[in-house]
C-alpha cells in the first residue's frame, strides 16, 4: 500500500513528500483523538476506515495525494469490515435501528455518487468479518448465533448460508484467504 502514518502527522502518499502530505483535519494518524483502521486497495485507490475520538466514523478513500483524497460515507454507523471486491470496495455497517441492529452491506467505487448500500443482513445476522473476494462473490463470516460462512453476489437474493449451526456446523475464528476460503465450506466443528 502507498500510505502510511508518518511523523509530521497525517496520510502521506506514494513519493511520501511534502507536497503530498493530506492536511484535512480528518486526517491525523499520530493525535490521541483521532485513528486509521484498515487500508483497502482497489482499482488504483486506497480506500480506508477514519474513526473520531468521539465514535463517528466515516469511509474515505485517495489516490494517493491530497487533491485525490475525499470522504465518501459517513452517519451510517460502524464500519465493521472494508474488503476489496474486484475494482471496488465492500463496506459492512452496523447500527441499532427501531431496538434492532441492521447490518449492511456497501459498494464503493470511490466516489460519492457510486458509494451504495446494497442490502441488509436478516435479523439475527451480524458482525460480518474476514470478507474476501473469490470470482466476483463475497464470502464472509457472521454471527448467526455462532459464527457461520456465508457468500453473496451483492445481492439480498444472492446470499447464501454455507454452513449450518444445527448439523453442528460452525467455524471458529475463521482467518479467508483466496485459497483457504475455498475449503472453509467443509470446514466444520461437531457438536459435542
């Protein structure tokens, strides 16, 4: 990745000089009110999570230099998970609505207009993680009660529950990568 938190207190990018040194007050790295979370690459952006002191969170991404760097999403609640997904971005949210929590999934392609939410988890689904992009589909886990795999196409129709907690299928603390995803779907713990 082309960023990195540098000394002078803000995101810097890829020739990491002065004149592209981002001074958005947003952006600072090093003060005690203010963090970065995961940097994600897609289609020659880098986009990333910003949390304020005060728990707002907002989705940026940048290019790299401060002209190119702008705030996409922000007063959707948590950001629970960024993923690349081909050239674009996968954001989870989370946020309590009406008593409930609702739990939904984004598409980014780096710019306002083309930042979309694109479903809501069921009920009793949530806390999506470890999201990673396998031929077009997302496969991520969730609690449901117990953590359990699941792939979508960007779709609410197109999701799919891989594994089932009452067959005593479930997985503990799963860690995707492309080639292990491919096998967490026999993966399974027994019920004792």
């Amino acid at each position: 990745a082309f960023l990195a938190c540098g000394e002078e207190h803000g995101l810097w990018g890829a020739g990491a000089h002065d004149a592209e040194l981002v001074k958005e007050g947003y952006v600072d790295c090093l003060g005690s009110t203010d963090a970065f979370h995961p940097l994600v690459s897609a289609g020659g952006q880098t986009f990333f999570q910003f949390v304020q002191f005060s728990g707002h969170e907002e989705l940026w991404a940048t290019g790299g230099t401060a002209a190119s760097t702008r705030k996409l999403l922000e007063g959707v609640g948590e950001m629970v998970d960024i993923a690349a997904w081909g050239d674009i971005a996968a954001i989870w949210t989370s946020r309590v609505v009406g008593g409930g929590r609702e739990t939904s999934l984004w598409r980014s392609d780096g710019t306002s207009s083309g930042t979309v939410r694109l479903f809501d988890l069921p009920a009793g689904t949530f806390a999506p993680s470890s999201t990673v992009d396998i031929g077009g589909q997302l496969y991520f886990v969730a609690s449901s009660p117990n953590l359990q795999i699941f792939r979508t196409d960007g779709t609410a129709a197109g999701l799919r529950q891989l594994t089932n907690a009452d067959l005593g299928e479930f997985v503990q603390r799963p860690q995707f990568t492309p080639v292990r995803a491919l096998r967490l779907t026999t993966l399974y713990v027994p019920k004792p």
